[in-house]
C-alpha cells in the first residue's frame, strides 16, 4: 500500500473521535506511514513498533539520536505480554492501579521489538494511554504503536497539533488534531526490571501516586546507566530558542527587572505576577496552581519564542506532585546550551 500524501490535518473529536478518522489514521499506521496524535500527556508521533522501517522515519522526522528509546503504546493490559517477555508482579500492580493513564513502565522486551524501537537496549518503555484518541487508534491499528513527543528532539514538546506541525510539517503523514493535551507533561517513566521500582522520569503522574499505591518508597534514578533506559532523560530537551531562567518566587521580580535593565525583550512564565509592567517584558502569568501550570509549561514557552524575547524567566515551584516534573522539565531547557 502506497505512503498516503504527507501534512494532512484531521480534527477529531478529543471525547468522541470519528470511527472513520481512525480508521483513516491506523491505515496510515499499518502502511508503514507516521501519525501525529493526541495523548493526555502531549502529542505523540506514531508508527508501527513492531517495523524497524516505520520506527526509523520517527527517528529521522525528529532528527533523534538512535540510541535514544521510544515508548511503545499498547491498546489494552494483556498486550503488553505481547512487547515484554515478563511482566513482574510490581509492574502488575501498576498496571492495574493506573493504566490507561501517564505511566510508562520499563520491563524486559520481548524479541518481537525490534532493537530499533528499543534504542538498542534490551528493555522496552510501555505504557497504555487514556486520550480516547490515542487508544482509539492503537486499537484500531492492531499493533502498538511507538510514539515519542512529536516535536523537533530537544525543542518544546508539543500540546497542540499546531506545535506538531510548527516542528515537522509535512515529515508527517497525517496529524490527528484532537486540542490541547490535558496534563501537558509527560508520562512518569518507572523501571520495574529489578527488585526496587526506580523512577527514571518523572511525568504526569506523582510519585507520591505510585507510592501510595505500592505501599513503599520509590527511588527517583540518576546517573548516566539509569538514565540511558528511559526516553526523554538524556541529550537536549524541552528547550525554547531563547534562553531559559529559572527564578523562585521571591527573585522573579529582581531577576526580571535586572534582565530588562541590560536592554534585554523579557518572557516571564509565573503563577504569581511580579508586578512589573514593561514595553519589553512578554508575561504569560498561569492562574489555578500547578495542575494549570504543568498544562501551559510547553505552550508558554513556544509562545514567548515567537514573541521573540530574548531570554525566557521561569518561575519555580516546589518538588511535590506534578512540582517534580515541572522542575525536571525547567532545568533539562535551562541546561540545554
């Protein structure tokens, strides 16, 4: 089956997606092609995970290091037998407490997956989505889909179908426009191969979430071995054009005030207004707490990139909850030059 014309947008439906929409987009999938989707976390960019062919053109769309893994979403708790050759009791427990939803869970892959999908390693990131459009499709296509953020590797990642088609255009074959994502970050990553669950990302859902539901502590991994086997944990990432600060709250005003004063265009991404009103500050100022926060982080920056400022000041919040990816994600895009 040929390759479908390359750009196409569908609007969808983000509750009640057309049964002809996905039918349309799992062909795409099935022919080897590449689809952008909504997910609950950010869009993601789909192909069949089960084809190093179809695999490779993600990496290539995104410009992605190869050894770089990407997760594999499945449409339904039994499939993930189908991608891991075990699936330990802890990850049962997981599976059962949170999926669908923002977990990704690192077991050992099952010999069906190819290497490519995989980043060369012998585990597989896994997880089941709950956007309706997401797993709508996955179980329309009839094989799991591989879907890193779909996005330019290291750019924003993208809440909007419009950001997808800022970064890759018409590298993708069909783009499922379901609105904006719900959470804004991604999934939790948790590496249940050993005896001792270890959170090599943290994402959509809290850690806090995971221990509760365990019953014990979870680890939160570092270092460069731990990190090689969760996507999203190595290389630049999340970075906006412009440069990004990271200020407390008590700071936000002198910093951005010290920033304006050397002649500098401003872009400030706060949930507390620091009261400064300036020709060259571009202020994005998020209202309903951290849940709201998380949701605008990726937008709000690419906006005050195309407002064109020249540094991007960040407010920081604290390490609890959805805190704990918010500083993850703002220190990897601060870090990144």
């Amino acid at each position: 089956m040929p390759r479908p014309t390359a750009g196409r947008v569908l609007k969808v439906d983000p509750e009640r997606p057309a049964p002809e929409a996905i039918a349309e987009a799992a062909r795409v999938l099935r022919a080897g092609g590449l689809v952008a989707f909504p997910t609950e976390t950010v869009y993601g960019l789909g192909a069949d995970a089960l084809s190093a062919e179809a695999v490779a053109r993600i990496y290539a769309a995104k410009g992605r290091p190869a050894d770089n893994p990407l997760i594999v979403h499945v449409g339904d708790p039994e499939e993930v037998w189908r991608v891991a050759r075990e699936v330990p009791p802890l990850a049962r427990r997981l599976m059962e407490r949170f999926w669908p939803g923002p977990l990704t869970l690192v077991l050992p892959r099952s010999p069906v997956v190819p290497l490519a999908t995989t980043g060369g390693l012998d585990t597989v990131a896994v997880r089941m989505p709950s956007h309706p459009v997401a797993l709508a499709l996955v179980r329309e296509a009839g094989t799991p889909v591989a879907a890193p953020s779909a996005n330019r590797s290291g750019r924003p990642s993208p809440t909007r179908a419009e950001h997808v088609l800022e970064d890759l255009g018409e590298a993708v074959d069909l783009v499922l426009d379901g609105g904006p994502c719900p959470v804004g970050v991604e999934s939790t990553v948790v590496d249940v191969t050993g005896p001792v669950p270890v959170v090599l990302r943290p994402g959509g859902l809290p850690r806090e979430a995971i221990e509760e539901a365990l019953g014990r502590s979870v680890q939160v991994g570092a270092g460069p071995e731990l990190a090689r086997r969760s996507p999203g944990t190595r290389y630049r990432h999340y970075a906006p054009s412009a440069p990004l600060v990271i200020a407390s709250t008590n700071e936000l005003a002198a910093v951005v005030s010290g920033l304006l004063s050397q002649g500098k265009s401003v872009g400030l991404l706060a949930m507390h207004d620091p009261g400064i009103r300036h020709e060259r500050l571009r202020a994005r100022i998020v209202e309903g707490g951290l849940r709201a926060y998380a949701h605008e982080l990726f937008d709000a920056l690419r906006a005050l990139d195309r407002e064109g400022c020249q540094v991007i000041v960040a407010e920081a919040v604290e390490e609890r909850g959805l805190g704990l990816a918010v500083m993850d994600r703002l220190r990897r895009a601060a870090a990144s030059r």
